[in-house]
C-alpha cells in the first residue's frame, strides 16, 4: 500500500537551500500550500520545548495552516521570549513574501540547543522566498535534505488513498526516546479531512509509530509531526486514510531507528504474553533503551542473558523466569531461548550469533500467558554514535 | 579520616586465585573471620536476581556471617533452581573446609548472565581452601583483584573509628545505574555492633553513595553490599561509625564511577534549588544517565544546551527557565550559565571547554529556590564502553 518513491501531491510546493548557518549543506527548507490546510500536530512532551514548538502549537491551534518553514543546525531552544520572538519573526517574513497570514505558518528548528538563531543569515534566505517554492520531485528531496541533521539520507514515503496522495518526509537522528512524537515528520495530502479528526488520527497514528522508536532514550526538545490536508481530492474513506498514514508513519519511524546515529542495525521488538499493557511497554523500553543490550547486538554476541536482566529493571512487575522465553529472528530461523534449554546446557549459541549479525534483528521476548503485547523499534550502540555527539558543536 | 591504603582488620582472612572460570586472571576469592560476625547487607532490586543474591539474603537473614566466597567471571543468573543449588553446594564446600557452617557462608558471582557455573574447576578451586586463606596486605589485594571483571584496578578503603579498623572492597564496572546497591562491595571491621544497628546503618549509607551512582543505567542483576564485625575491638561510637563507613562508600562509589567501563573521566553532579526530593533526584538521574551529556562530556563539547534538554524530560515537574542556572566546575573556576548570558550571547564557550576538558567534571545544577538537592556520580560515554560490552562473552 505504501510506496518509497516520492509521489506529487497537488497544490503543495517545497524548497530547501543552504543559508550557511552552520556550514554549506542544506539548512532551510518549506512546504507551501496554495489553501489554507486543515491542519494537526503533535509535539515533544519535554518541558523545555524549543522556541518554535511554542509558536507552532499556538498557530496550530485553530486547526488551520497553509506553510511550514524548517530551519536545521540550530534548535532555538533555551532562547527564552527571544527565540519565540525570532521564531515568530520567520513567520511574518514566509507570511509576507507569499502572501498569506502569519499564524498560518508552522515553525521548525531542529539542532544544537542554547544559541540564537543568526537571524541576518535567515532574513538574507527569506528574500523573494515565494520564488523559489516549487513543485518538482527534486524540489521535495531538496526540503528532506534540508531538515537534516546527523542523519545519514534523507526520508520520504508516499500512499494513495482513493483519489487523494499522501506524502510524508522525515528525519531523525539522535535525542530520541519513544516517549512521544521524536523528531520532525510532515505529512501532506489532498484529501479531505476535518481538522479535529485530523488531529484524533494522527495522535493515534504517532502513538503506534514515532512513539514506539528509541535510539538513545534522550528527548528532543523540537519534535514535532504534523500533517497538512488541502482538500483538493475530495472527501476519503477515514479508515482507510487512518491505515494508509499509519503505515507510513511505521515505515518512517523504522527509517528513523534504522539511520540513527551511528546505527548499523535495526531492531524490531515484541514484548508479549505482559499482565497489563504498562507492563509491556515498560519492559519493552527497558529492553530497546539497555546500552548493554544495544552493544550486544551491535557486536552480535550471543548474550541473551542480559535480556534477563534488562526484564528485570522493571521493578513493578515480576516475571516467573521458568515462564520467560525469548525469541530471536523470523520465520523457520526463529530460534527460542528459555531457562529449561540453559538447564540442559544447550542454548545454541552459534545460531543466535548468526540471527544477530543480520541489518535487521528481530526479537520476540514472551513474559507469561497474559494478553498484552507492544512492539517497537531501535538500534545498536556504536562507537560512531559516541563519536558524532562527543564533538557535535565543535 | 579515611584512608586510601590498606589497613589490616584483625581476625579476618582472605585470598584471591585463578581457578580458570573463562582466563588466567584471578576469578575466585573469599573473606573468612575466626569469629561468627554481625553482618548486614543491601541487595539488587533487579526481578531476576542472581542465584547468590537469593541464597546470601537467605544465610543473611539471621543477622550473622562469617565467610564471603565470591568467583568473577560467571554471575550465576537466569540459572533457576539449579543456580541455587549451585550457589549452596559452593557455601557447604567452604564450610567443610573452614569447619564453619554452611549458613554463615554468603556467595557471589558477577560476570556473564545465561550461563551455569563451571562447578568442575570449582570444586577443584576450593579443595583445601581453608589453607589458603591468609592475612597480609598481599592476600587482600589478591581478593580485591579476584573480584574484578571488566573493572581496570582494584579499589580499597580503611578507616579508624576509635579502637577499630574498617576495610572497604569493591568491584564495579558496568550494568550500574543508581537505583540500588550497584556493584559488589564488602566491608568488613573489627568493631562491635548489633546486627539490626549494622542492617540500618548500611542501608543508610548505601543510598547516599552506591545508591547515587550509574555507569549505564543497566541494572545488574548481582549486586551486593556487605558488611561484617567480628567485634574483636569491643563497642565503638556508632555515629563515628556510620561517618566513617559513609565516607568509604562513597570513596568506593566514586571510584566505581571513574573506573565505569571505558570512562575516562567521573562526573559529579549536584541537582539543587528542587521543590521536592524527588525532583531533585529524578533530575539528577535523566542528566547523569543522558548518553548525549555524557558523550559530550567526553568531548569536552561545550554543549550545555543539553543539560536543559535532560532536565526537561522529567514531564512531572516544569523549571523556570529564566531561574535555571547551570554551574561548571569548582572554585574560583566556576562558570555559571543561564538563559540571560544566552540572551547577551555570551557565553563562555572557551572557558566551559577548558572546565570540561578536567578528569573530574563538577556541575550543579540549580532548578529554583526550592529547598531540595541530591548528589549523585557517574562517568562519560566513550567508544571503549561500546568495544567493551559489544563482545563481552566471546
């Protein structure tokens, strides 16, 4: 149902450039909509939002916008009413060149935390700014570069539903934690959708996506998914909008896990057979957030015994270990690990090294009989990943 | 008042050997008094406990212990009823041999979780242990080094309380998050106090140093704290005592903290100006947890705008960002920062790097004028914690 090609979606215009705020790769981009868009979002729950988030929710709040402007480099966070100022700023001047209002526009920034926008650089890059928004494939993948910060490709996915295309660029990086919407997603489309339904779709579509993914159990302040609808196909089935968005925003958030920083694999987990479903997810967290458990895989090594331990950092929940099992891989390769198999010495070490040498490792960790399940998603902990943030100013 | 050397306690015995569990480093220790002991301990909170701890928290329960046999390499974990049988088989071999009884014996194991003890080199290691035990500063640094797994130096405190000596071992590494007793650590004193008295002092003592500390957030499924007094000293001021044993913890517990698993540098961290303790505390623990602060740190990135990201995710409690202030360093060098200096652009970059660039890192954070502060350890995220732990079983 869904495609990785970029599909146009009517009535929608992009850029993305480098203004050089902080060297010569892209740094701004936009999407700009020839209607006013019925319009929802959902942002970071940390409670030191960036600059933009602020002014976001505020120019979201009546459901309504026509433009988004990303900046990345720079998250004009920790700016206090300045950065809001600057923030709102960029907006007047989007506004103005395109001739539409300002609380219409939707402010991004993604990058170092606790420095001011250069704004001369970003009113230079707002000159004659409705030039140069265009409707060409390389026009969208100039905007997903745009937003970029550590990621190593850009992130796009597409679906049609009935006559109307959805189209969703991504990205994603470091700061990440399934704890709510992580990072910078926008989806476009021309179908129909009143904004309160909107909204009530995506919240539950970024709770089973974005919210599911960790790459370092940190929280961004700037994250921020949302999802422009300019009508221009009509009125579609919500169902069907609902799962096509849903799979597409599953799609990104494993493209997010799987380019995180420094990542070379991604892991899709399953914790079942939970007594609650606070159960589950808390278990599934501790297991996708275990440093040891993420060097482990990283280096392929058979240590499945420290699954045992991150199962039992969930203090309020207690697990029958003669219950537990744990599932690597898929299909005829799925290899199952329980305490009775250790008993018998005979925990097939070299199979498991070869499930975990794959990109993509599965694992299923079954916890009782209970009928909750959770799945989500992350990566392996690198030497890269403490390279690319031990110098990430400098 | 406390003492980096060694200081001998009398009445206490001790060894360290390799018997071979997985290479020729020293993998089998014990301590072992003449005198039945008034003993105390604190354990992991983790679910899955190891197979010691449930049989130590057993033998423990009366108030009294007269020998510790520890073996690295190997944690006994995930290893059910077998692992317990194990672990008891191990304390009946060390009774025979001291002529003590088998319930005064307390067992640990660290290492690998998943795997059954290697009990053929076991047996073997403990024929004719009693002979092996000994009482120089020699066999004392031969246990303190019997214990180590991928710790890189054995750590010791003593200290003098009126007519009685304490002697603090430790071992740490990895798996440590600051939740619970986080590592291996024993003490043992010539004084003389009730076993109860002892059970609370040391549970006090735990949580304001081994209970402060995290390498990784990982929570080990073996750790153990205990304590032993012979009483051969007779009565001592046990306020004098709690100081004392409270200064060698979190000697010990910092010393962990610096030698966590590819750390190169100890952070200490005072969160204070909190509403609540709580606040306090969870603030602490998101900073010193946050792998983006700690990969910074060991870059020596002056990217304090993360502080305000990690402090941002504790979602229960909102911080006035324009009373927040973040402090670097100590003494005449403290740097403090906050949103105003950003709002005059000047913060001192150059002199945060230099700050960062020390061994030891102090920050304080201050969230408010509220009246609550915790203190807590931990260390930077380096490649080496990955190469460390991404091959750890092979």
């Amino acid at each position: 149902m869904i495609d990785s090609k970029i599909q146009i979606v009517p009535g929608f215009s992009w850029f993305g450039k480098n203004i050089g705020i902080k060297d010569n790769t892209f740094d701004f981009g936009g999407i700009l909509s020839k209607q006013v868009c019925s319009a929802a979002g959902v942002f970071t729950k940390n409670t030191m939002p960036g600059a933009p988030v602020i002014v976001g929710k505020e120019h979201l709040s009546d459901g309504r916008l026509q433009a988004i402007i990303v900046n990345s480099k720079n998250a004009n966070v920790a700016t206090e009413s300045k950065g809001v100022e600057d923030s709102k700023e960029i907006c007047r001047m989007i506004a103005k060149s395109c001739g539409i209002e300002p609380n219409m526009v939707l402010p991004s920034s993604t990058g170092v935390i606790g420095q001011r926008l250069p704004m001369g650089k970003i009113v230079q890059g707002c000159e004659g700014i409705d030039r140069e928004f265009g409707t060409t494939e390389q026009d969208i993948k100039n905007f997903a570069r745009s937003i970029m910060t550590t990621d190593t490709r850009p992130k796009w996915v597409s679906a049609k539903v009935g006559d109307a295309t959805i189209l969703g660029v991504a990205k994603g990086a470091g700061m990440i934690e399934p704890n709510m919407a992580t990072m910078l997603a926008y989806f476009v489309s021309d179908a129909e959708v009143e904004p309160q339904q909107l909204q009530a779709i995506l919240k539950r579509v970024a709770d089973r996506s974005f919210n599911r993914i960790s790459i370092d159990s940190d929280t961004s302040t700037s994250d921020t998914v949302v999802t422009l609808c300019n009508g221009l196909a009509g009125p579609v089935d919500l169902s069907e909008f609902e799962a096509a968005l849903g799979e597409m925003a599953i799609h990104l958030a494993k493209e997010i896990a799987r380019d995180g920083e420094g990542a070379t694999k991604l892991i899709e987990l399953v914790v079942s057979g939970a007594t609650t479903r606070e159960q589950a997810l808390l278990t599934a967290k501790a297991i996708i957030n275990s440093p040891l458990i993420k060097t482990a895989i990283h280096g392929a090594d058979p240590n499945w015994g420290r699954f045992v331990m991150a199962i039992g950092k969930v203090f309020q929940y207690t697990v029958d270990i003669s219950q537990l099992k744990i599932f690597f891989g898929q299909g005829h390769d799925r290899l199952g690990i329980s305490a009775d198999l250790l008993d018998r010495d005979a925990v097939p070490l070299q199979e498991l090294t070869e499930i975990l040498q794959q990109k993509d490792v599965y694992v299923e960790v079954v916890l009782g009989d209970g009928p909750y399940s959770e799945k989500v998603w992350g990566c392996d902990l690198t030497e890269e990943y403490v390279r690319v943030n031990a110098l990430y100013t400098t």
